[in-house]
C-alpha cells in the first residue's frame, strides 16, 4: 500500500490523478445541485427533489401554523373592552414566533425544548396584553395546552413527508 501511495505522490500521473479526483467531486456537486446526481439515505437527501421536498414540508407546517392562529382568534373570549386590533397584534406575533420555529428546522418534542417554547409564548402574550383575564392562570394553562398540541401537529407533519413512501410519491409528481 505504502508503494502505491509513494508511487502515486512521486510519479508524473500524481498531479493528474488529484485534479481528476477534484473534477469528479465538483461534477457530483454540480449534478447534485441541478438535480442530476440524487442520493437518498436515511438521514441525508442530496438532489433538486429534496429540496423540493424540503420547501412543502415549510409550506404545510406554515398553512397549518396560520389555521390553527385564525382557529384560536375564533376561541379567545370576547369580554368588555375587547380590543380586536390588540388580539390581531398579539396572534400575528405569535404566527411569526411560530414560523421562526417552522425555519429554523429543529422542533423536537423534548420536554426542555416544548417548556422553552410555551414560555416564549406566554411571554408574548403577557407583554402585549392588557386585560388581566388573558394572563390569567387558566388562560395560560390553555395556552401552554395548544402549545404543546401545535409542537406535535408540526413534528407530524415531519413525519407524514419523511416517510420513504410519501418521498417516492412526491418524487413521481
């Protein structure tokens, strides 16, 4: 082996041998770039389709992260001095908390990490509201709930893309 490598490091072909070397890798990234070149495993997906893949999953975690604020506006008590503007503020706040998750690609289910996001949550709630019922124990505890029910409809989403049959149906479209 030794000779081989010395034989390679000393003769004339070395040069050529690391530039083709070189030339092969850069024409695996090119194909893979465009599109060309896919490669498929368990955790890693290289290639336009993945890609692809990648940027549906957002889009459907960021439509069911918007139906689920629209759904909440619909369930937030309507009291005396309702400020549906300040309720608007506060939900689209919440929407964009939500979509940095959503880009940030790292929702997990972790007990550490589902706490760390219900108190940025209630966070936002707190400092941009000013009726005393929405920072109410019982409103927070609702809100720590669907927290936690949003984590998990996010992940499922996930999930229902990165499952080899779903990738080999998106793949044929």
């Amino acid at each position: 082996m030794d000779s081989v490598i010395n034989g390679i490091n000393n003769g004339s072909n070395g040069w050529m041998i690391a530039v083709l070397c070189l030339v092969i890798i850069v024409m695996v990234i090119v194909g893979a770039k465009h599109g060309l070149i896919q490669v498929k495993t368990n955790k890693l997906r290289i290639g336009e389709n993945a890609m692809e893949l990648e940027r549906e999953i957002i889009r459907r975690q960021a439509d069911h992260a918007k139906l689920t604020i629209e759904g909440l506006e619909r369930d937030i008590p309507k009291i005396e001095n309702y400020d549906e503007f300040r309720a608007k503020f506060i939900l689209e706040k919440l929407y964009d908390e939500i979509i940095k998750w959503i880009t940030q690609n790292h929702i997990t289910n972790s007990e550490q990490y589902v706490k760390l996001k219900q108190k940025a949550i209630v966070s936002i709630i707190k400092k941009n509201t000013v009726n005393d019922l929405y920072i109410s124990d019982e409103f927070i505890d609702n809100v720590k709930k669907n927290v936690i029910v949003m984590i998990n409809d996010l992940i499922d989403i996930r999930k229902e893309f990165t499952s080899d049959e779903q990738i080999d149906n998106y793949v044929k479209k």
